[in-house]
C-alpha cells in the first residue's frame, strides 16, 4: 500500500470513531460526573441560602456550615476538573 492510501485509511477510521463516539451510551463514570455537577450546583445553592439567612434567623454555627459546603463543593470541583484533564491528555 503506498502512502496515500495509508492516510485516506487512516482519515476514514478517524472520522469513524468520531461519529461513533458522539453516539455511544453514556458509561457509568460519565453519569456519575454528570449527577456531580449537579451535586455542586445543589451545594452551592444551599450555601447561597444559608449565607442569606443565618443573620436574618440567627442560625447557629452558619458560618461554620457555609465553610464546609464550600469545602465540599470545592473539592468534588477539584476532582472533576482533574478527570477532564486527564482525559483530554488522553485523546
């Protein structure tokens, strides 16, 4: 095979696994970071809530439990922007 018809080779199977790709089922590990993020959107807004009323209701220890949703948020934060870099390493 000459050179040519290695890259038109090479394109096709390219293009292939592209299209593949974009129709594929979700994985579990997908699902998961999709369920994540909506876990740290929950999180924050529950912060949002906290934050805005503790003075208004005197909730005790709202600082501490705003403190520690942003910690938690943070962190699940943290570890998906880490899988979204690895994976594109990956591709």
């Amino acid at each position: 095979m000459d050179d040519k018809n290695k890259k038109l080779i090479e394109e096709y199977y390219k293009e292939r696994r592209r299209i593949l790709k974009k129709y594929r089922k979700e994985t579990k590990m997908e699902k998961f970071k999709k369920i994540m993020k909506y876990v740290v959107n929950g999180i924050n807004f529950l912060n949002a809530i906290i934050i805005g009323i503790t003075p208004i209701w005197d909730i005790p220890y709202g600082d501490q439990i705003s403190k520690t949703l942003i910690v938690i948020a943070g962190a699940i934060s943290v570890y998906l922007l880490g899988q979204k870099a690895v994976s594109n390493k990956e591709e």
